[in-house]
C-alpha cells in the first residue's frame, strides 16, 4: 500500500469483527511505529493491551468512571441498567483495546515533546494497522483523566499520562471519507509579499 493511499484511506473504526488480530501482526505494526520522530529518543510510548478474558476487569473500570462522572445520572434504574449493559456489551466485542501511555516529565517543555512523540507513533500505528487491514479507533475518553481509574488498572497517574486508548480489530464497516478543508484556507504564507 502506498503512503498516500493509506493516509486517504484510513478511518476511524466504530463496529468490529469478533475475529482476533494474530499477535505477530500486532506486535509487527506496535514495533515498525517506533521508527515514529522522538526528541532524545527517549521513545516516550508505553502499551497495555487488553484482549480476551483480560478486557473484563478494563471494561469494568471504564464502568466505573462513568458512573463517577454522573454519566447515567438522571435516567431511571431501567435505563440506566439498558444503558451500562450496551457500553460493557460495546467495550468487550471490541478484540483489543491497546492503552498508551508514557512516563511524565517535570519539565514541561520535555513533557510536551514526550506527548508529541507518542502522538506521532499512535498515527503510525494507524497507519500501519490500515495497510494490514486492521482498523483503530483513537480515543481519548474521559476516564483517561479519572486517577481512580488509573489506580483500579494499577497505573500511578503521578507517573504516567494515559494518552488514549486504541479500539483494534478487523472492521466490520468502513465508514465513508469526509471532505477535507482546502489547506489553503489554512496556510499563511509569510514571505514578504503582501497578501492578494
């Protein structure tokens, strides 16, 4: 697959297969997007991969921060119970949720180059999934900044940022593409000329 042609034809997968991706191939894609630009390289990324009975005690946590947060708050017992059933039914016929992370750092402008440098490799990681016909969701829900949650997956958040959650699985649909803003209405040109 050509770089451009991955790049257009990525997407954001919302519906999965229930089929596993081989671990060879998850740790083929994870590992050739650690060629991702790092300051020091330092290699910042670190990988929770949550599959099989594992996405249990994962999908219950993420339960938990949302009640936390007051997401089912007003709805009556019924609803909330039909309600928490689809996002736990949702969460679990997801094969893989592959959580990254990365160690923080006091210095705020090495911290920010660290954020960069794992947000460079999640794309690859995309990237490299959609040429092997895997499909990711890039998430950053809110539980990511929920410490309880941190400490029910046993993650110290004084020490690690949860940057996102990456939903893996073969798709089951294949959204259609969205038009893209013209970069020229995005691009100022600074070269001395004024502009038209």
């Amino acid at each position: 697959m050509e770089l451009l042609e991955a790049i257009k034809g990525r997407r954001s997968i919302h519906e999965y297969k229930e089929e596993k991706v081989d671990k060879e191939v998850l740790e083929r894609i994870f590992n050739k997007a650690s060629w991702a630009p790092n300051h020091r390289m330092k290699e910042p990324w670190q990988i929770r991969l949550y599959q099989d009975k594992g996405k249990a005690a994962y999908a219950e946590a993420v339960m938990e921060s949302y009640r936390r947060q007051g997401f089912f708050d007003g709805y009556d017992v019924n609803k909330t119970l039909r309600l928490e059933q689809g996002i736990r039914d949702f969460l679990l016929n997801i094969p893989h949720h592959a959580l990254i992370y990365m160690e923080r750092d006091e210095d705020i402008r090495k911290f920010e180059e660290d954020y960069a440098a794992v947000c460079a490799y999640i794309q690859n990681v995309q990237l490299l999934a959609w040429e092997a016909g895997v499909g990711v969701l890039w998430t950053t829900s809110p539980y990511l900044h929920d410490v309880q949650f941190s400490e029910a997956i046993e993650l110290d958040s004084r020490r690690y940022k949860l940057v996102s959650v990456l939903q893996m699985g073969y798709p089951k649909r294949i959204p259609k593409p969205k038009v893209r803003t013209p970069i020229q209405q995005k691009l100022d040109l600074c070269d001395g000329n004024e502009k038209s």
